[in-house]
C-alpha cells in the first residue's frame, strides 16, 4: 500500500468534511494542523476521549484487515484510494456514534435528578453544525423545568440555568425518543 496515497486522500477527505462548519473545523484543511488541535480539543472536551480511542482502534483494525485481504488473496480490489476514504470514513461513522452515545448517557445521568416539563436534545452533528456560529439559535440540548429554560454545555457536561430572555429564541419541542415527563421516564413524581 501506497503511505502516500493514504494520506494524501485522508488529508482531503478530512478537508472536505470541513466544510460542514468551516468557522470550527478550518484546522482540518491545513496539513499537520489538526496535531495541534486535536489534543487541545480533547483537553476541553475530555469526554471526546473515549470516541476518539474507539475511532481510531476501529479504523486501524479496518486498514489492517484490507491491507491483509490484498496480500493473501493478491487481489486488486482493495485500491487504496479508495481504502483511504473507507478508513477515514469508518473513524467518523464510530467517532461520531460514540460521541452521540457518551453525550446521551451523560444527559439521561443529569436527568435522572431533574423533573422536567420538556427535555429537547440535538445530535451531535448539529451541534458542530450550529457551533461558533454568529447567530447560534440551536441549543445543544434543553430542558424546560418550572418554567424556566436549562440549556446543555459541552464543557461542563451539565445544564445550565439561561436568561430569561432567551426563552422566547428557544421554545423546547420534545425530541424523538426522550421522553418528556418524569412519570413516562419512571422517575419520582414532584410533590405538587
């Protein structure tokens, strides 16, 4: 297999995915750049560790398991161009499913302590949609509890209590799949 030809069709791979939200992931078009980034943005976001370690033994055992398949049956059927964009391709599909599952048990976990009226939650990729946007009217998750509106943070991987005056830019529609009422998710009701 051709090193080359893997990276060059990873770096353009990562390149193109870039464009979903160039504002937050423009460091994936320089080359070498995400070496820098990446530990930084695992140190803000240490529950992105997990997802990241998952990715990346997934896709190495992908690349191994082609690479052998060509070898012991001779066959030109891997190519690896296209190898490069499976591989790279294999990393987001689990880096992404791992993050949604972390980012999901970490809000049922919050939410087990809550009784909301409303819970809304967005996946993962709308999030790095949304992020570092001008005008960010996407709430990574939310939760309307006694009337007012709490709102998700990656960063601290809790709720926060926002201003009353975003309330109205942030009306809480149930999600599909979360249930929205403490007796639905077999929680203790609130003493009225």
């Amino acid at each position: 297999m051709n090193i080359r030809h893997l990276l060059i069709h990873s770096y353009l791979f990562w390149a193109v995915f870039s464009l979903l939200n160039f504002p937050l992931l423009w460091f994936l078009v320089v080359p070498f750049l995400p070496l820098v980034f990446v530990p930084r943005v695992l140190e803000i976001f240490p529950f992105l560790w997990t997802p990241a370690v998952t990715a990346a033994i997934s896709s190495v055992v992908l690349l191994l398991a082609a690479t052998m398949a060509r070898r012991r049956w001779r066959t030109k059927w891997v190519v690896p161009v296209l190898l490069a964009y499976v591989w790279n391709g294999a990393f987001l599909l689990v880096f992404l499913a791992m993050a949604e599952h972390e980012k999901n048990a970490a809000i049922e976990t919050r939410l087990s302590t809550r009784h909301p009226d409303c819970v809304e939650v967005h996946s993962v990729i709308e999030s790095i949609q949304q992020a570092s946007g001008d005008f960010n009217f996407t709430a990574h998750a939310l939760i309307k509890e006694d009337g007012k509106n709490f709102y998700w943070s990656f960063k601290t991987m809790d709720f926060f209590e926002g201003h009353e005056s975003l309330d109205r830019n942030f009306p809480c529609r149930p999600s599909k799949g979360w249930t929205t009422t403490a007796a639905a998710r077999n929680l203790p009701q609130r003493p009225d």
